[in-house]
C-alpha cells in the first residue's frame, strides 16, 4: 500500500515486521513473551499473530528440518568413515598377502637350496597374519560394521 507520496503506508510497514518477528521466533529459542519484549510490541498481539499464524507448528516443522539434516549429515559422516575403514583393511590385508607371498617364496627356496632351517617359517606367516586380522576385527566391531557374533 502506496501513499499519494509513493511512501508505504504503515499498515504495509506493521506487515514487514510481523513477518521480520515471526521469522525471528521461528529460528531462535525465545519465549512469546521475551518476543514482543524485543520487537517493543504487545504479547496479546504476539499471541494473535502466533495462534493465527501457527508460528509453533511452523517453528516444530523447522525443527524437525534441521534435525533430519543434522542425521543425515552424522549418517553420511559414519558411512565415509566405514568405507575408509574398509579401504584401510584391503591395504592391510594386501600387504599381509605380498608378505605371505614373499616368505613362501623364500621358504620354497631354501627348502629347494636343501636348507634344513629356513628364515621364513610357517610360524612368522601365521603370526603375521593373525595381528592383522586381529587388527581389523578391533576396528570393525568398534565401528560396528560387523557384528559381534559374526566375527567370532
């Protein structure tokens, strides 16, 4: 609304402001009360304008907005860190494969040279094997992707 100045009126400018307050109460956690108290305006107008409005189910439904953002970015977060695991434990289990390679490869080889005791043992390959794959249960069961009871 338009004056014959070409100045808003001040019903529009009451209009911006209602919806300046409404916004403010929507996004912040204040009472109705410390509301009107900042805005300099009455609480029965911030109950009016609340109720008819429905500022608390506007305000629960941002609520919900963010909590649903707030979990999916948590889920997100959790799943990357999974998959980094997983990455992790490939790598380790690759590197255990190479070494379990190399120390059959020179177990063949000494046995081949007639070496009676030979460097590489079936021993070292199993203690090798075992703290890497201990390594991984920890971390796994501690990121909870795999359960417990399959692990055992």
């Amino acid at each position: 609304m338009i004056n014959a100045t070409g100045k808003f009126t001040r019903a529009r400018k009451m209009k911006n402001d209602w919806i300046k307050i409404k916004n403010y109460y929507i996004h912040h956690s204040i009472s109705l009360e410390d509301l009107a108290k900042k805005y300099k305006v009455s609480v029965s107008s911030v109950n009016k304008h609340c109720r008819l409005e429905k500022w608390v189910e506007l305000k629960e439904a941002k609520s919900q907005e963010i909590d649903k953002k707030v979990a999916e970015k948590i889920e997100k977060s959790e799943v990357d860190r999974k998959a980094k695991t997983n990455e992790l434990h490939n790598e380790l289990y690759n590197k255990g494969l190479e070494v379990a390679n190399m120390l059959l490869d020179e177990y063949i080889k000494d046995l081949k040279e007639g070496k009676k005791k030979t460097k590489a043992n079936a021993y070292n390959l199993d203690f090798i094997m075992k703290a890497i794959a201990n390594a991984q249960k920890g971390q796994r069961l501690s990121l909870n992707i795999d359960k417990e009871e399959q692990t055992e």
